[in-house]
C-alpha cells in the first residue's frame, strides 16, 4: 500500500470514528447549518456540557470542527464547508441504500 493510500485511509478513519458516536454524529449535522456554542448544542441536543465539552475535543482532535473565540463565546464550525455537503450526501445514500432507516416512527438504524 502506498503512503497516499495510508494518508486517505486515516483521514477517512477519523471521519469514521466520528460518526461512529451518535452525539458527535449529530454535532456534525447540527453544524451544517452554521456555528454555535457549547452551550446551545448541549441543550438542542440534549447532554449535559461535560459530555459535549468530550465530545467536542474529539471532533477537534479529528480535525472535522474548528473554534472562534468572540469575547467569552466559543463558536464552533465545521472546519471545512465540503464536510456538511458530504454529510449530507452519506444520509440522502444511507436512505437511499435503506428507505426504512429513518421512518416516521424514528430512525430504525443503528
């Protein structure tokens, strides 16, 4: 395997690890519609702010959200705008792949 090939497979394995967790999944689709603070995503999600405080770290350490301090704010974006148009191109493939996966009743896919 070539060093490219191990490059693109790392960065698809943090992209992986990710959306490998519900919460830092729903972050990510929460940010497609623009910044917000800790804060705010903690209550719309519904976690505490220690669990979005780790969860986070991790999108940081990922390299998939970035941060803007104004004031005493922290804001937080996806680090790229392609990344909220990937992911929502993998959900319209995930429904398309599996229409029942997201039904009136709640998501069935785990």
């Amino acid at each position: 395997m070539s060093t490219a090939t191990l490059t693109h497979a790392s960065a698809l394995s943090r992209l992986g690890h990710a959306l490998s967790d519900d919460t830092r999944t729903r972050i990510l689709l929460t940010l497609r519609t623009g910044p917000a603070r800790p804060s705010q995503l903690a209550q719309d999600l519904g976690v505490s702010k220690q669990v979005m405080s780790n969860q986070l770290a991790c999108l940081r350490g990922c390299g998939l959200v970035t941060t803007t301090v104004e004031g005493r704010n922290v804001w937080y974006t996806l680090a790229d705008p392609r990344l909220g148009q990937a992911l929502g191109e993998l959900l319209e493939l995930t429904v398309a792949i599996d229409p029942d996966c997201c039904s009136a009743q709640g998501c069935t896919c785990a």
